[in-house]
C-alpha cells in the first residue's frame, strides 16, 4: 500500500473516475482505528449543495450536490478504503438522522464521536450569510444540550478557513506538509474551563489526538503499530509543539448546566463571557449584557444637551410553533406549522423525510406565502399520496420516520431561518 501527500487533496472523483474506481484512497483514516476498538462513529452530511468550489483559485462554480453517497472534499470517507472494507460505509448518514438519534430522550441516541458538514446554505461561504450559519449551529448545540447526551459531550467547533490573509503570524514548520495560518476553535462542555483562552500550538490533528486519548487509550494512526502500514512520512499527532486539548477542560469541576441560546438574538450589546463579572456584579453570570466602559468626560461649564439617541432600524423577527409529534392520520398527510414576523415577509417553507425513493429523499410540497406583521398563521406542508403510503409503510414496520423542515422568511434585505424536526406517527 503507497500514498503521497497532498495539500490540495485527493482527486476530484468527478475526473478521476478511473482512479477511485481501481484504488479508492488508501491510506489509513481515524474510523479504522474507532472500528478496530469497537467505538461508535458516524459522519452526518447536510444534503444541499457542496459549501465551497472544489478549486480554490475558482471565484464561481456551479452548484454541485452533496449527500451521505455523493463523495467530495466535505464527504470524505465513502472513497476510503478502510471505510469500505469494514464495512462502515452506512456510518456516513443524512443531518436528519442526527436529529432523529438526539431527539431520543431515553437516553443519549448519538455514538461516541461524531463530524457534521454543513452544505452551501448554512456554510458561511459566501455568497450564504453568516447569519444563517450561526443559526444552524446554534440549532445543533441547542439539540446536544436539551437531550441525555449534553453530560458527556464534549463539542468542538471549528472553522476550516477564514475570510481573507489576515494572520501576521508566520506558521511554524513540523514537516513537509507544514500547517497553514491560523482558523478559530470553540469548545462546548459541560467540563468545559469557563472564559478559557488556550495559548498552546494546536492544529486539527490535536482533535485526533483528543479522540485517540479518549476512547483509543493513546493509540496513535500509526502505520508502524495500528496493524495497517501505509507510506505516510510522519505521525501528525506526535508533531512536535502540538498541545493537547486535554487542558481545556476541567473534569474536577461540577457540570456546567446547558446554556441554550436563541437561533436568532435580537442586536444588542455584546456578552460577557462565562465566568467573567460584568461591570456593577457582584458574581459573575452565566451570560450577561457586557457594555463597553466609557471614559469619562473632561468637565464643561456648559455641557451641551445630549442628542436622543437613534433608533435602529426594525430588524426581522420570524417566530415558529412546530409540535415534535404530528399524526400524519388525523392531519391528513400534513405537517401544521404556526408561523409569525414582525414586519411583512415572505415565507418559504420546505422539507423533506429520512426515507429514500432510489437515491433521493421523499419530499413534502413546498408552501410559499406572505406574512402580514404581527399575525400568526397556521401553514401546512403536505405529502403526495405516494410518499404518504411509503410513511404508513415505514411506521407499520416501527420504523423511525422524521421530517426535516426548513423554514426561510424575508423582507427586503432581511432573512431569517428556522430549522426544525417532527416526528411522524400513525395512530
């Protein structure tokens, strides 16, 4: 078994068809070590269009689609070999069936590790709003942290990229593929250290190596000891300098309670950070207003009248009321939406089911309609009579049937989404 180093990644599957056809990608990735010890994985694709062109000189492409079969630069792991050999290739599943696993309130439903991908809508790549990425995951962690998972999750948010050459700090060189300029991390953890900076040299290898501490017992992906050889030249985990996110966290401390946020906060001042005390406290607050000080004035004998402050320009605010659970018997085929915005918007709402037809998932019929401020409204996205007969199908065989419905409402240059899934029962 041979491979080489890549920086700008494996073929494009798309003009190399002969190339994945003979080899696929050989070389050893983390999943065949989690397999190997029993730990459960899965990689969670957001069905869409790719997040970004596969070329980075290119400033336009044209859409391509992605799901858990399609491979790509954001879906790896179906080209690898190790994947396939172990029969792992339905480990690489739809977002909707990570809804469907955290909304088990039993008990935790998700595996032991996890990776989610975004698609193009939600990846902050433009030309898709930042604000709609945060959203989404905001959505996610708010998931985690209202299921039985929330107390032995660790989360780690990561950014593959930034927006421009904006990093003055020169990377320092481990081997000859090296790291490139710095992105953000966030970690989200019941343990979590609150108002923690972590000053260490870290890459993406350090969560890696955070897996391979955790549930591998220090096993490294190494060809010379993980019982599959390949002609990789060094071990990234063991680079030297690289720390260990071991020490962002605190295990000895009482767990931190789940903080949910709201997918989309009205503007405001900017928030203390846990742990930190705002201005005038006495104790520090979970999350609190943190206003800016303000230096004081030089004394006047005859200060001028303080101007009435601006006020800012109205800002999109749409509400939603979706039950968890709609009886597709009583409603008919429909799943009932109530629907609200603070100023006239239009609204589309769309969705689509974990059950399959070929290669696709069933669709719900889309519903585009205008909201006049203020009033709420009761929306139904229904099923064909086709797709109802294949849920009534899916549920007398006990199978778990969920929709995934997104909602999207503008007005003018405003929008607003809203992500939501139901449970579909037949009683």
């Amino acid at each position: 078994m041979s491979c080489i180093s890549a920086i700008e990644g494996p073929p494009d599957p798309r003009k190399e068809i002969k190339f994945y056809a003979e080899y696929s990608l050989p070389w050893t990735d983390i999943t065949y070590m989690l397999h190997k010890y029993g730990v459960s994985w899965r990689y969670y694709v957001f069905e869409g269009n790719e997040p970004d062109c596969d070329d980075d000189e290119a400033m336009t492409c044209a859409p391509v689609k992605q799901g858990p079969k399609t491979p790509g630069i954001w879906n790896p792991l179906v080209d690898f070999l190790d994947v396939k050999e172990d029969g792992q290739m339905g480990n690489v599943q739809s977002l909707t069936n990570f809804y469907t696993a955290v909304h088990n309130q039993s008990e935790c439903g998700l595996p032991d590790v996890s990776w989610i991908s975004p698609n193009s809508k939600v990846s902050e790549h433009p030309p898709a709003l930042v604000s709609n990425g945060q959203a989404y995951v905001t959505t996610l962690i708010n998931s985690i942290m209202r299921s039985p998972c929330w107390g032995s999750t660790a989360i780690f948010l990561s950014w593959d990229d930034w927006g421009g050459f904006y990093d003055h700090v020169v990377p320092p060189v481990i081997d000859g593929n090296g790291y490139g300029f710095r992105v953000p991390g966030l970690v989200i953890s019941p343990y979590a250290r609150a108002g923690y900076i972590d000053h260490q040299q870290l890459s993406h290898d350090a969560y890696l190596k955070f897996i391979e501490d955790d549930f591998l017992n220090g096993q490294r992906l190494n060809p010379a000891t993980d019982g599959r050889p390949d002609s990789r030249p060094d071990v990234r985990e063991e680079a030297v300098g690289l720390g260990s996110l071991e020490s962002d966290f605190d295990f000895n401390q009482s767990p931190r309670p789940a903080l949910v946020l709201p997918t989309h906060p009205v503007p405001g001042p900017a928030s203390c950070p846990p742990g930190s005390v705002p201005r005038g406290a006495a104790e520090p607050g979970p999350l609190s207003s943190c206003p800016y000080p303000i230096a004081p004035s030089p004394p006047s004998p005859s200060p001028a009248p303080t101007p009435a402050p601006a006020q800012p320009a109205p800002v999109l605010q749409l509400t939603a009321s979706v039950a968890g659970r709609q009886d597709m018997r009583l409603h008919d085929g429909r799943v009932y939406l109530l629907l609200g915005c603070n100023m006239e918007c239009s609204v589309y709402a769309h969705g689509h089911l974990n059950l399959l037809r070929g290669h696709r998932h069933l669709g719900l019929r889309s519903v585009l309609t205008t909201l006049e401020p203020g009033h709420a409204v009761r929306i139904a996205l229904s099923l064909s009579h086709r797709n109802l007969s294949a849920v009534h199908r899916a549920l007398r065989e006990h199978r778990s049937v969920k929709a995934a419905i997104v909602v999207e409402a503008r007005s003018g240059a405003e929008r607003q989404d809203y992500l939501v899934s139901v449970a579909l029962t037949w009683r």
